[in-house]
C-alpha cells in the first residue's frame, strides 16, 4: 500500500497526480524493477546465478580479467598504430606503457600472446594464488572478436 501512496502525490500548483502523466508513470515502474532485480538476485548478492546457472560469488576476477583480456586488444591495436607491427608478447605492451596491469591481478594471473597478427590468442592463465585455483585459462580469439570457453 505503501509503494502506491507515491501515486496520488498531490501537485499543489497544478491538482494532478503521476496517474495523469502515464509515460513518467511507466518509466518510473520500469526503472525500479529493474533496479530491484539488480539489487536481489541477478548479482548474487543472496545466490543469485548468472545466465549459466553458475554461482557468480567470487567471479569478480573472472569478469574484471575477461575485461582485461579486452582491453589488451585495444592495446594491441594502438601498438600497431604507433609502431607498425604487433606486439610480440604480452609484456612489451606492459613495458612500453600501452596497458597496466594492477598487482593483484598479476599475482592471480599471467598475462601472455599466442600467435601473431589478427589471428593471435589473448590468454590469461590462473596462477596458484587464484582462488579457483591455477592452470585456468581464458581465452580471447582476437580474429572473431570472442572468448573461447
């Protein structure tokens, strides 16, 4: 009852209420439940799962990786702008300054380029301080554009 209350909020000036402007009233429904959805259960703020049915507690490092790995494409692609050619390997973009990657994620991950070119493979390798766990990898097909599972 108390949600609906908002309804009838009285417009001293005018004497209308937000049931006589549908739209705002629409836009409103739908920014709060889609927020309420984020905040209870799509996060896994309370075990809510992921599109795949896995838990996403603990996936933080997965996903910021995965954002990496996207990010060092761009780097590539930035490096090949500048100097002509591609990168060799993962830490000649590290040394030269056209990525960074931060301490932790260092230390949970290894950062390295298989191939060369557009068809080169973007891989991060779980290290043993990984939480899941070493020898993991993901994989980030450079000439489609897509991780490879």
């Amino acid at each position: 009852m108390f949600r609906l209350a908002f309804l009838y909020f009285w417009r001293r000036q005018s004497g209308q209420t937000l049931l006589n402007y549908p739209k705002l009233l629409i836009a409103l429904v739908l920014f709060f439940g889609i927020s309420s959805l984020f905040y209870f259960g799509i996060r896994g703020k309370w075990g809510g799962t992921d599109n795949f049915g896995q838990q996403m507690e603990g996936m933080e490092d997965y996903w910021d990786t995965r954002t990496h790995l996207k990010t060092v494409n761009k780097a590539m692609v930035k490096y090949l702008a500048d100097k002509g050619k591609f990168p060799a390997t993962y830490s000649t973009l590290e040394d030269e300054g056209y990525c960074q990657t931060s301490y932790e994620m260092s230390r949970e991950w290894d950062f390295y380029i298989e191939g060369s070119g557009e068809t080169a493979l973007l891989i991060a390798a779980s290290t043993q301080y990984n939480e899941r766990g070493g020898g993991k990898k993901i994989v980030f097909d450079r000439s489609s554009g897509k991780f490879i599972e």
